[in-house]
C-alpha cells in the first residue's frame, strides 16, 4: 500500500557500519554501535554500545502503540496507559545474505482479550 502523503521524514547518518555510529539529523540520537557477540562482535560493552536490531526493536515498538492508540482513538476506545510493547528483531542469514523476522509482544493490561486483539488486528493495517 502506498503512502498518499508524507506528513514527516526522519534523516539520520550511520558511519561505520555496525562498529559505527549512528546520529539524527537533530541530533537527539548520538549512539555508538556495535557488533552483538552472537554475531562475532565485542558485545555491548555494558551497555555502551546498541546494534541497528536494538533500534529497529525500539522504533518498530513506538510506531505500533502509535498506530493502537490512533485506531483507538478513531473508535473512540481507551487503551491502557500502561500499555506495552517488547519488540524482538532476529537477523539470521538466508540463501543471498542475512534476512530478519521480527515479533511484538504487546501488553494491554486489563482490557478484554477479543477487543485488543481486534485493536492490534487493525493498527496492523
């Protein structure tokens, strides 16, 4: 399906690949990345470091509670304030290269189960 406008476009700047560093064009992200030890990387470094599969988890996270909380709102339901997401991107190699798979658990504490699932069904649209 095709985006009919643009109402925003985030930029940022990766350099290094994956033992790099990635900025926002406001500058709001300055992260240093890094290689995950499962990947033959020297891992976090406490927590130092982050991996594009860390940010894509985050931001992938963020953008679905969004589309939850718009498609509640146009049905004019509330949805938990403690609402969650745990977003999990796996990157593992294909036949040409490395793929990644991606699965959301989301947490809507106290609101009945056919109805959130209903919500999510639609923010996944």
């Amino acid at each position: 399906m095709a985006v009919e406008k643009i109402i925003y476009t985030a930029h940022a700047t990766a350099t290094g690949g994956r033992d790099g560093h990635a900025t926002s064009s406001n500058g709001a992200l300055n992260v240093k990345l890094g290689v995950p030890k499962e990947m033959g990387g020297a891992g976090d470094a406490g927590g130092a470091v982050t991996n594009p599969e860390q940010l894509f988890a985050a931001g992938y996270s963020a953008c679905f509670i969004g589309a939850m909380k718009f498609v509640a709102g146009q049905a004019k339901i509330a949805i938990p304030a403690d609402a969650k997401i745990d977003g999990a991107v796996g990157i593992g190699q294909i036949p040409n290269g490395f793929g990644i798979e991606v699965a959301l658990s989301i947490s809507l504490p106290g609101m009945d189960r056919a109805a959130a699932q209903d919500l999510i069904n639609k923010a996944h649209i």
